[in-house]
C-alpha cells in the first residue's frame, strides 16, 4: 500500500468519522426520534467542535419535503494547557410534509483548508410510527418541561361561571413562569362573542406558589359584560413571549463548562370557558333602561329662580359599579320650559378591585321665556341589582323653579353678529326662484349632448382630413394649384405688358412641373427623349405626349424669336397651357 | 365674433325660468334672517344655506350666512373675531353646470372648425378639456349630494351615538347650526358624517336638509 492510497483512506475514513483530516474540525449530527407520524416534528441535533478559535456556523440543512425552523445554538468554550476548544450544538425542528423515507444529506463545514462533513441520516415519516402525546393546553410539549411542574404555564380564570345579562364578568389570564420571561409578552385576548370587554388595567406581577413551586406570575385583567343570554363561550387566549433556556455543554469535563442560555420562542392557549348567562327577571319596573349593578341617582338643579329667557340646568348623575358605559340616561323634563336642550352627557369610568364603576352625567338646560313657574319632574332611575336579584329604583323630588321677567321686561333678544357685522335687512321683493338640488339642469344637459355630438363630429373631420392628406393623388393636385394661379397668371401678365419671351419661358416652366405632377414624374431638366420615355412609362399616350411636345416646342421657339412676331402666339401658347393644367387637375381630381 | 359669443354665453347662464314651485331665495333668505335675530342659529344656517344655494352672489344672503356661520363657531369656543363673508365669485348650480356644457361645446365646435383650421386643434381641445372637467367635478358633487345630503343641526343640542348594535362610548355632541351630511337611515336614526367620516347615528328630527329647507317654516323646530 503506497503513502498516497493511505492518506486517501485515511481521508475517507475522518470524512465519515466527521472529523477534517487534520483532527482540528468535527462535525456531528443525529436525529431524533428517526421514524415520525405525518405532522409531527423531530429534532435535528449538530454538535460541531474545533481545537481553536474559529468556529464555523451550521447552517439550516435543506431538505426536500420537510420544513426545517433553527431551534437554537448554545456555544461552550474550554482552554486546557494552553489549548482552545470550542464547541456548538445547534438544534433544529424538522417537520415533514409528507411519508416515506427522507435523506437528510450530510452537513458540511469548514474552517480555511479544514473541511469536515456529518454522517448521512434519514427521517422515516410513516402512520404506523408511533405518535407523540399532544401537548396539555398551557404546557410545554412533553421533554421541554418536567412533568408535575411545568416551567411555564397559562391560565385563564372567571370569577363566576354564571351570571346575569349584562354583570360584569371578570376574565383573568395569568402566565405562571419558572423561567427567565425575556422581553415583552404579547398576548391576544380571547374571542369573546355575546360580551362587550373592558380592560381593567395594565398586567400585574407578582409571585405564587402552585404544588409546591414558586412561579412568577403575569395577570391580565378584563370586564366581560355578556349581552345575550344562554350558554357563552370565551375562546381561548394566546400569549406568545421568549423564554431564557438553559442548555447543558456537550463536554462536561471542560473547566469553563458553564451552561449556555438559549432563547426560545414559547406559544401557549389557554382553554376555553364557558359562561351561562341568565335573562333579567321579567315585569322590570317602568324606565328600566338596561343598568345592571348597584348605582344611586343623584339630582341637582343650579338654582331655583331664573329670569325669563335665562336658562336653568339640572343635573342628573348616576353612580356605582357595574355596565356603567351603556346604561342609559335618565330622562330629564320639565313643564312650563319654552325650550329645552341638552347641555352635556359624560361618563368617568374607574377600575377599582377589578371592578368597573364609574358615574354617568346628563345636564340639561331649561328656558322659560315668560315669568312664572318651571316645574322640573322627578327623575326616576331603574337598576338591577344582581346580588339582591332585583330590580330597585330610585326618584328625585320635583323642583320648582321660580321664573322672573328678565332685566328689559321681555323676550331674551339675541346676541350681537361677532366682528361686528349688522345682520342684512329682509327683503320685501320675491328674490330669484331656482333648485336647490345640484343636479344638472336640462339645458346644460343639452349643451353637454350637442358638444359630444360635436367632438364626434370634430373626431370624424379630422379623421378624413388626415386620410386626405396621406393621399398622394391629393398632395400633387395641391401642388398644381400655384402653377395655375400663380405662374400662368404671371405668364399672362407679362405677355401683356410686352415681356412675350418671359412669359413663354415661365409658361414653359410651369407646364413641365404640371406634366410632372400629372404624371408623377420628375420631367424638369430632362431632354426630350428621356421626357418622353418618361411619361410615356407613366402611362401618358402618344398623343398627349406629342401634344405636350408641341406646347413645349412652340413655347421654346416664342421664347428665342423675334420680340415684333412672338407677342399674339405668346398668348395663344399661355392659354393651350392653361388648359393642358386645368384638363391636369380634374383629372387628379377624379 | 366676441360680442356673439358673449351674449351666447350670458344666454346660457340665465337660469331658465323657473316652475312655480321652485324656491323663492329672498323667501328663505328672510326666514332665514328672522331665525338668525331670534338666535335660532339652526334653522337660520339651513335656510341661509338654502338662499345662498339659488343665489350665491346677493349680498345680505352671504353676509347673514357669515353672521350665523360666525355665531354657531362663537358658541363652540372659536375664538373667530371676524365674519368672513363668502365671495362674490360664485355660481349657483345650474349656473356652473351651464357653464361646463357651455364650454364643452364651445371647445367642441372648436374640434370640427380644426378640421380645416389646424391652429383651433390645442385651443379647441383644452376649452373642451376643461369644460369636460369641470362637468366632472359638477357631477361628483352632484352624487355626493344625492348620497350624502348636507344637512344643518337645528337641535340645541344633537347626540351622535353608536349604533345599538355596537360598543357603547360616550356621545359626540353636535350644536345648533353644525354643517354635516348625512348617512343611512334607519328607524329615526340617520348616520352622521363629518368630513367624509361616519362619526355616529343621531336623532332624524334634530337636523334639517338644506334641500328640503323651503319645507319648514317658522314653526316648525325640534327640543
């Protein structure tokens, strides 16, 4: 066996031992349990080690089927003569998607040159494995806590399990903890449908003993007043926080062995409750108005004389402890008031020994406007009181209030316009007549039509405009007209003024560009063989082309003859080519 | 050119003559100046309101309604030392609307006229975009009334409540002469709306509709 094939075996050997070639790196990793039901969960467990300082992070694996969340990481550290160790064990949930036989593939890790790989495993997810024991409500899953004394529990309790519509209920959930609670804690209040919740205050803290063990414990208080009656159910209660979890080293031995705290993430439910609540006795009193608790009335007028004009108020205040947010107001009356008015209603709510109270106050204003007596009615307040389990009452005495006349002997006038502003005159004259609805009246709706009307209109010219002016038939019919209004009539004018061998050379000019147009075709500058081999391969016939070649010719000779002999002939050639362009332009016409 | 133009616009703007049942601005106007000496700010915002909607330009229909406006924010602890008086520059409904169509098809017949005159195409087509506009901006307001009728608190006192149905709070508490618009219906609560916001159901009788303000007299009221 040569040195080399021993250092690949050797190599082969620490891979699957774990262990990098050099020894430094380690890498190790076991599942467990190693055969799971569908939907349950098993631990993934990495230890890693390196003799000295660098210790290479573990990554989550991935595996095809199964969802892996990191758990947490507990780090150790030893120095033993001199030499420095470190080492992780890394944990991770593993849940399965699906049956059968998982491979988890081997974990890799490196440090420079330094690599080192765990083990090939498997998860085997089948419905014959046998099942874990659900969690209890409130508890950890089994191998989290010891059993008999869980290390962080929830609960939920009510003060009474029966009651009557609308007393209070008074809902608390606790959070029992042994271990370090980190942070803050979120909690989502339970579904509470039938009741109408009030908080009774911010979390409590405090410390108790359950079975022997001291537990820190969180309580959130909370009002439940129930608003249907029969059998109601408050769901459960969540609360979600982060507990200090202590980890114990993988190597006991080591001299700086000292456990390591993980944080972890804790959800727990409490169970539901159910409340009964029963109706209201039947054949409540008159002005029952939904209170239910223990109040008192109280009345108070602000005096008992006014002026005329002037207003009175009374009070009306109800106290106590119970559904103190939706009670209704008593009513307040009067006789003799010419107007009356509503001042102000509040409510002061207090949370006193868990307990909801407060007082609802109604003022209401009176005016009399001629002197005598206002007369304010007792006001009566109906309660259920669900201890004495019935319905109790309480009255005010009627108050009479004396009513002067005012300081200028009449009706209260109105105060001044603010800034100063004198209020206008009435008017004496009928004022314009018109809607007072915003709608569109019918002829701008008739506007609104013709112009729609009119932008299709607008919309269709333009459309054929632009069709127009794409065609080329309509573009050198176009350029015809200058050569006809234009040019000729200046050729004209100046064979009238005596100017003949101009006029036929521009006659000539503007008969070769209209040809040209006609034709589409450029004939300008051309000799003649080429004009006519030209026009004839646009399609012009024999005869017009020896037509036009005459007109040419004979505007050509007027143009070099003699000034005495060319001045009739110059007009008669102006005019043959006035009607060779205009023949040109109905043709381009058509 | 101008001056056809603008006799067809003073045309168009005339209000078309009236049935005989529509409202008499001068007629709310007045009572609504009476509520307002009385101090019944209430039915003197709604009526004034009513006034200013038919005739936005009179003069002692804006400055009453400023008065009102001024006195229901003096009474809420506003801290207002000066009436401020809506302006001048406005147009009743119809007026607006006629002008949006006015425009409209003035830009429109601008459109056609562009066919053979390429200049009128910008001018022709931003008249008629800002008629077109405007008729846009006529109608949202035009729904939003149908909707959300504006309506004035004529109760001393209004309490805008929750629902039955829903949590019990404290009431909202709206005063004599409040601009809101209103909601849903239901029995004889209607939902209450402020800016845009449904703030609570109140009592139907407590608030008057400025459209239907010519429907209430002196005498009528609410306690």
């Amino acid at each position: 066996m040569t040195g080399k094939r021993i250092a690949l075996l050797g190599l082969l050997l620490s891979a699957l031992a774990g262990t990098s070639p050099s020894g430094k790196l380690s890498i190790e990793a076991r599942v467990a349990p190693d055969r799971v039901a569908p939907g349950e969960t098993a631990t993934l467990t990495v230890e890693v080690g390196y003799r000295g300082l660098n210790l290479p992070e573990v990554g989550a694996p991935a595996i095809a089927g199964v969802q892996v969340e990191r758990g947490g990481t507990a780090q150790n550290l030893s120095i033993l003569n001199g030499s420095v160790t470190r080492t992780s064990t890394t944990v991770f949930r593993l849940t399965p998607r699906g049956e059968g036989v998982i491979p988890i593939p081997p974990l890799v890790i490196a440090v420079g040159n330094d690599r080192a790989q765990s083990s090939p495993l498997t998860l085997t997810v089948s419905n014959t494995a046998p099942r874990a024991k659900p969690p209890v409500p409130g508890t950890l899953p089994p191998g989290a806590t010891p059993s008999g004394r869980p290390e962080i529990f929830v609960k939920a309790v009510a003060d009474r399990s029966r009651a009557y519509w609308n007393q209070q209920v008074t809902y608390r959930l606790r959070l029992y903890s042994r271990v370090d609670v980190l942070g803050d804690v979120d909690w989502k209040p339970p579904s509470a449908n039938g009741f109408w919740t009030e908080s009774l205050g911010p979390p409590r803290q405090g410390r108790v003993r359950v079975n022997g063990v001291e537990y820190a414990v969180m309580e959130w208080p909370s009002a439940l007043f129930p608003t249907r009656t029969g059998a109601l159910t408050v769901g459960p209660a969540r609360i979600r926080c982060r507990v200090a979890r202590v980890i114990q080293p993988p190597d006991p031995w080591s001299m700086l062995a000292v456990p390591d705290i993980v944080p972890q993430d804790v959800q727990l439910d409490t169970e539901p409750l159910t409340i009964t609540v029963d109706p209201l006795p039947a054949n409540a009193p008159p002005g029952f108005g939904g209170a239910v608790g223990n109040f008192h009335l109280a009345f108070h007028v602000d005096g008992l004389s006014a002026r005329a004009g002037e207003p009175v108020t009374a009070r009306a205040t109800i106290a106590g402890a119970g559904n103190v947010p939706s009670i209704r107001d008593p009513e307040i009356h009067a006789r003799g008031a010419s107007r009356e008015y509503v001042v102000g209603t509040s409510t002061r709510l207090e949370r006193t020994n868990d307990v909801l109270s407060g007082e609802r106050e109604r003022d209401m204003a009176f005016v009399a406007d001629q002197p005598g007596t206002l007369e304010i009615l007792p006001v009566r307040f109906v309660w259920f009181d669900p201890e004495a389990r019935s319905y109790r009452w309480q009255s005010s005495e009627e108050v009479m209030v004396r009513v002067t006349p005012d300081s200028t002997g009449g009706a209260a006038t109105a105060p001044l316009a603010a800034g100063g502003a004198a209020i206008a005159a009435s008017r004496s004259t009928p004022g314009p007549m018109g809607t007072l609805t915003l709608d569109p009246p019918g002829s701008s709706v008739a506007l609104f039509g013709s112009s729609a009307l009119l932008l299709g209109a607008g919309l269709l010219a333009g459309r054929a405009r632009r069709r127009r002016d794409r065609d080329p038939r309509w573009a050198r019919q176009r350029a015809l007209e200058p050569l006809l209004t234009r040019d000729l009539e200046a050729a004209e004018s100046l064979a009238g003024t005596g100017e003949p061998a101009k006029a036929a050379a521009l006659a000539e000019e503007a008969l070769l560009k209209g040809a040209g147009l006609r034709y589409d075709v450029e004939i300008g500058g051309v000799a003649r063989p080429e004009r006519e081999r030209a026009l004839k391969a646009r399609g012009a016939g024999e005869a017009e082309i020896a037509e036009l070649e005459s007109l040419f010719a004979a505007l050509h000779a007027i143009a070099y003859a003699p000034p005495e002999t060319r001045r009739a002939d110059a007009k008669e050639a102006i005019a043959a080519g006035r009607r060779t362009l205009e023949r040109y332009r109905k043709e381009l016409l058509t | 050119m101008s001056r056809i133009a603008a006799l067809f616009l003073l045309a168009l703007l005339a209000t078309p003559a009236a049935a005989k049942t529509a409202p008499d601005a001068a007629a709310l106007y007045n009572r609504g100046s009476d509520a307002l000496r009385r101090g019944d700010l209430g039915p003197a915002v709604a009526q004034l309101l009513a006034a200013h909607r038919i005739d936005p330009r009179a003069r002692d229909i804006r400055t009453n309604l400023a008065i009102a406006r001024s006195r229901v924010e003096e009474r809420e602890g506003g801290d207002q030392t000066s009436t401020r008086i809506p302006s001048a520059l406005a147009l009743s409904a119809p007026e607006s609307w006629n002008v949006a169509g006015a425009l409209a098809a003035m830009g429109a017949l601008l459109l056609v006229l562009a066919a053979s005159r390429r200049g009128l195409l910008i001018l022709g087509g931003s008249v008629f975009a800002v008629g077109a506009l405007f008729g846009i901006g006529l109608l949202l307001r035009a729904r939003e009334e149908v909707l959300h009728p504006s309506a004035v608190v004529v109760a001393p006192m209004l309490e805008v409540l929750p629902a039955p149905e829903e949590r019990p709070v404290s009431p909202y508490l709206l005063g004599a002469g409040e601009e809101v618009r209103l909601g849903a219906t239901r029995g004889d609560l209607v939902q209450i709306r402020v800016g845009g916001n449904t703030i609570g159901w109140a009592r139907r009788s407590g608030l008057w509709r400025v459209d239907e303000a010519p429907r209430y007299t002196a005498s009528s009221g609410s306690k």
